[in-house]
C-alpha cells in the first residue's frame, strides 16, 4: 500500500465495488459508516457528521472487552482502578482503543492500517501497542486486530469489535452457541445457563448478554442484505435494546469482566508476556437482496 504515516487525516474513504467505508481514525478508529450503493449496511453516518465512536457504524475494543466491574480490578498481586469512561456508569467499558486517535501508517484505494500506541495512564495501567486492518472487496468488509505488550511486565488482554445494524421491519438473527451468562442489576456477569442457540426476529429478543461456545457465522439478515458475520473469537455480545433503531453483534475474545472472575482464563482473557502479541480478526460478508 503507498502512504506515509499521518495523523492529520481526520476521515478516509475506501471503495470496493458498490461497497463504501468511511473511517474516523481521531475517533478511536471508528468506521463511520458502510454503505452498498448508498444504502446502510451498518448505522451509518457521514463521516463529517459522526461526533463520536458511541454514533459509529463499528469501533475496536481493546485491551478489553465490555464492563469492567466498578473500574478496579487485581493483577499480579497488585490492585489497579481505571477511571470513568462511560457516562455515569460505574464501571469502564470497552478499553481505550476506542477513546484515541489512531496513527494512518499505510492506506490505498481498500485498505486502512493503523496504530495506536498506548502508555500508562488513568485508563489502563499498562503500556501497549495495536494495529488495526481494515479492508474492503466488493462483496465484504475484514477487521484485524494486533496488539502487542510493550510492557516490562505481563498485562491482561482481550480484543473485540461493536458493530452496530440497523434494525429493520424485517431483521433477524440466527447464531449458533450453547451458553448465555446471565447478568445481575449492574449488568455484571453471574452464572452461565444453557442457550440452544439464537433465531428469531430482532424484534422479538430483548438480550444484553455475552453468549459462550459461539461456532461462527452468525446470520444478520433483514429485507434488505443477508450478511454472514465471522470471527476468530468464540464469545458473542448480543445487544438487542426493544426501543433502539439499532442492536449489537459483538465478537469478542473473553466473557464480560473476564478479569475479576476467579479463573480469567477460563473465560478467555490473556495473560499477555512482554513482547508477546493477541491477534483477532473478524469478516462480514454481504449478499443484497
């Protein structure tokens, strides 16, 4: 790809076909909008009009994914807190990936890189840095993630994406999993139960949840595009809010507040070695009807 590296771009554009994308890499490497021959594939936005990554058509989730309890948590027998970044939530959400600007280090015609660097702060006590890629053709759009520990010691890790869909009259999901964990009144991670799977209409789901044993794709289909949404993670977020003219279709590597379980692990947080790298990608293929 040819470009030098940037951070003066405030949007891009790349075009496959009958395929647009628009990227805001200063708000938090968000992708704007997706759009095949003008219509919303994602909730989509001009670019110049997107005010935040929270309007976005989708936006990376690192170093962690979803809630982390109350903004504390222990690692290595040490006691971190991280500060408010959501309202008046009382817990962080969704790392900082999605809080920074991004570094443009190579860009064509259907393709984006960036980067982030990240040092210690009040957001996340541990220094990292990630690369995102973006592509296009003219039948899909593929998100990569790449982040390594620049640390001196092992930090916690878990990598995502938040794409948004528009709910349409005729929009429903069918997704292949065999846990859903079920949340208390702080929307906290409880116990896992049974779930044979998802299908049904939008319209008829009212789920906040992380499902587990996800075996991709997951089916997003609408009177407008069936898409086929895959991923190398095995966890799901499912965000079906009734009164929203949109939900969420998560792909995520670890359980919600993965990192104040008794077995992080367990439920897919990495404990990641200086200099080591966790990769995850995701893909979305699109069929218009």
């Amino acid at each position: 790809m040819q470009g030098s590296p940037s951070i003066d771009s405030r949007s891009v554009t790349l075009n496959a076909g009958d395929l647009r994308l628009a990227v805001r890499p200063d708000l938090g490497g968000s992708l704007a909008g997706l759009w095949h021959c003008g219509t919303p594939v994602l909730r989509s936005i001009e670019p110049d009009r997107l005010e935040g990554p929270r309007q976005s058509a989708c936006f990376p989730l690192v170093p962690y994914s979803n809630r982390l309890a109350f903004r504390r948590f222990e690692w290595g027998g040490r006691a971190y807190t991280t500060q408010p970044n959501f309202e008046n939530s009382p817990h962080s959400l969704h790392g900082v990936g999605w809080q920074r600007a991004w570094q443009i280090t190579a860009q064509s015609t259907e393709a984006l890189d960036l980067r982030l660097q990240h040092a210690p702060d009040a957001d996340w006590p541990f220094a990292f840095e990630v690369e995102q890629r973006i592509r296009v053709t003219p039948t899909s759009l593929r998100l990569e993630l790449r982040m390594t520990n620049t640390d001196a010691v092992a930090q916690p890790a878990g990598l995502g994406w938040h794409p948004y869909f528009p709910r349409r009259n005729a929009s429903r999901l069918r997704i292949d999993v065999d846990t859903r964990w079920e949340a208390d009144a702080l929307q906290l991670p409880t116990h896992a139960v049974a779930q044979p799977g998802l299908d049904g209409a939008v319209a008829a789901m009212a789920h906040d949840h992380c499902f587990g044993g996800w075996r991709s794709p997951a089916w997003i289909e609408d009177e407008r595009f069936a898409l086929r949404l895959s991923a190398s993670v095995p966890w799901l977020v499912v965000f079906t809010p009734p009164a929203l003219p949109q939900f969420c279709v998560e792909p995520v590597s670890h359980v919600n507040d993965a990192i104040n379980a008794s077995d992080p692990m367990a439920r897919g947080l990495v404990a990641l070695a200086p200099g080591q790298a966790l990769s995850a990608w995701m893909a979305l293929d699109i069929e218009p009807h």
